[in-house]
C-alpha cells in the first residue's frame, strides 16, 4: 500500500494518495506509522494544506526525531508555513 501510494503521489492522485497510506498505517501502526506519516505529509504538501502536513511530520518526528528524511521534510514544510 505504501508503494501503491507513492505512485499515486507520482500520477498527481493526491486524495488516492492519501488514502493508501492510511490504509498502510492502519495495516500495522507499529511499524508503518513513520512511512505513512511522512507519505502523508509530503501529499498535504504538494496539496498545499500547510497544516495537516505539519501535523502529520510532527507524528512521525515524535516516533523518530533523528529520522533524516523526516527532518528534510520538517524543513520545506517549515519554508511553505
């Protein structure tokens, strides 16, 4: 599903997009959240809704906050707030 989903942010399919990566979430919360989350950002991003891709980085910061593609992501959102 995360796979899935990042073609489908690659097709532009944003609102497919994020329905795929919660449905990766919900397969196994444990160990998806980090990918889903940072999947959903970066589509709240590119769908220019600054607030729920913050949100949702922040999510994923708090289960790993030395997480190196998380703290780039962090960043450009920081620049678009």
């Amino acid at each position: 599903m995360f796979n899935k989903g990042n073609a489908l942010f690659n097709m532009k399919k944003y609102n497919e997009a994020l329905d795929q990566y919660q449905k990766y979430i919900d397969e196994d919360p444990e160990s998806h959240s980090i990918n889903g989350l940072y999947g959903k950002a970066k589509t709240y991003l590119a769908l220019d809704s600054k607030d729920d891709a913050e949100n949702n980085i922040q999510k994923a910061l708090e289960l790993m906050p030395d997480h190196p593609d998380l703290i780039r992501l962090k960043k450009e959102i920081d620049k678009h707030i």
